[in-house]
C-alpha cells in the first residue's frame, strides 16, 4: 500500500454523511494504514465531486490512485489484487456489484470496530456496477486525461465523462467480478440523474461523442483551460 493514495471526494453535512465518513477514515487507518489518504473538497455551493477529486489528487505524493467515495468501503485485497493488473491493463473499475447496506445496519456498523470480512450479518440490496464508485488508476493515466472535468457540478456525468477519457486516451478499463460496500445516506434533493439539456448534459453528451476519437477527446480536454463561462456549470 505504500504506492498508494486513497483519492476521496467529500463534503461535510453535519448528518448522516459525516457519520459515514468518520467509520470510513477508521476503516483505512486499522485496515490500511500504509496507504495516503487525501481529502479533497470543492469551493462551489453546488458540490462538484470533478472539483474534489482533482483537489485531492494535488495533495496525493503516491503513484497509484484508488479514486473512491467517502461512504464506500471494500476488501483491502482488492486494492492489491487491482495494482498486479496494472501491468496488464490501464486502470480498473474493482467491482460489478454493491452492497447497498441499510441504515440500521450502517448505524450498527458505526458502533463496532472496523473489520474484514465484516462479522455481522447486514441488512443490504443489491446494485450493479456502474462507472463511479471506485477507480483504480495510475497516477501518469490520471494526468495525461488532465484528472476530472471540473465543469461538472451536481450528481451525474462526471463518472462517465473520465471513463469515455480514460478509454481513449489510455487503454480499455478491466472490471473485476467483486464487491463493494456503501453506507446509507438520505438522497441530496433532487439527485437523480442527467436532466434534459442543462450545461452539464450538453457536457456529457460531448464527451460521449469524443469517446474512441484521440483528436476530439483531447481538444475537449484542451478546452478546460480557457473555457470563459466557469469553473462550474451550475443547473
């Protein structure tokens, strides 16, 4: 784990959040001390999960970045068994399902010490993979894509728009046939996807259509730098 750095986007929510992410950062420091853990945070009122984790990928000093959630946990052996393959392949996505535990069980959770495998049996459903969630990427891959657009602010599209860039420009992601733990949290109010054709679909859209196209992936990367409008598109 000592090339490791744990990339985690956050936001305080003086709730349910913060509970979450307390147990989470007691997970790494009992399960992985060796790996970096740097948080990164955003400036804008809408929270830009894009602005985070590039904030906290220029405070990371190591070469492999695991980008993951602050409510998500998972098998320390995953992390290992992802950086032997990073010789074969340009980065992974470790997971194709999650356990969505409940939050009787996540409260449960929170009064127990860290462990793995997890000694009590949780309340949980099930949810298929997806391209957020959990990355493992080198850090030279994470530069040359310049890390996450941070025009993106809301919920949806940033995850897509770094794997469309990733793929192109690096190298096809492996997925792994394994699992990943989230805790429960409220939905934020009016999380729910791409909507219609506000600033930050538009955005997405464009992406996708670079996807596979080496010259439009990177003028769309270019572009970040002098684009006038913001930092962040807001809806």
């Amino acid at each position: 784990m000592k090339d490791v750095s744990i990339l985690i986007p956050y936001r305080q929510d003086n709730g349910p959040r913060d509970k979450a992410f307390e147990w989470v950062k007691k997970y790494y420091q009992a399960l992985m001390p060796d790996a970096e853990l740097c948080i990164g945070s955003c400036k804008y009122r809408i929270f830009s999960r894009s602005q985070a984790i590039n904030d906290a990928a220029s405070k990371a000093t190591r070469d492999v970045f695991v980008i993951v959630d602050s409510d998500i946990f998972y098998d320390p052996k995953l992390v290992k068994e992802s950086i032997e393959l990073l010789d074969q392949v340009p980065w992974i996505i470790p997971y194709d399902t999650i356990h969505m535990i409940s939050e009787k069980s996540s409260l449960e959770l929170y009064s127990s010490e860290p462990e793995f495998p997890l000694n009590s049996k949780l309340e949980t459903s099930i949810k298929g993979g997806y391209h957020g969630g959990m990355n493992i990427v080198p850090r030279r891959y994470f530069e040359r894509v310049g890390g996450f657009d941070g025009r993106f602010c809301g919920w949806g599209g940033e995850d897509d728009a770094f794997a469309y860039s990733m793929n192109t420009l690096c190298g096809e992601y492996k997925r792994l046939d394994k699992e990943i733990f989230h805790l429960w949290h409220p939905r934020r109010s009016g999380q729910g996807g791409l909507k219609d054709y506000n600033p930050i679909h538009s955005l997405f859209k464009r992406y996708k259509w670079a996807n596979g196209d080496r010259k439009k992936m990177q003028r769309l990367i270019d572009e970040r730098k002098t684009d006038l409008s913001g930092q962040c598109y807001e809806v």
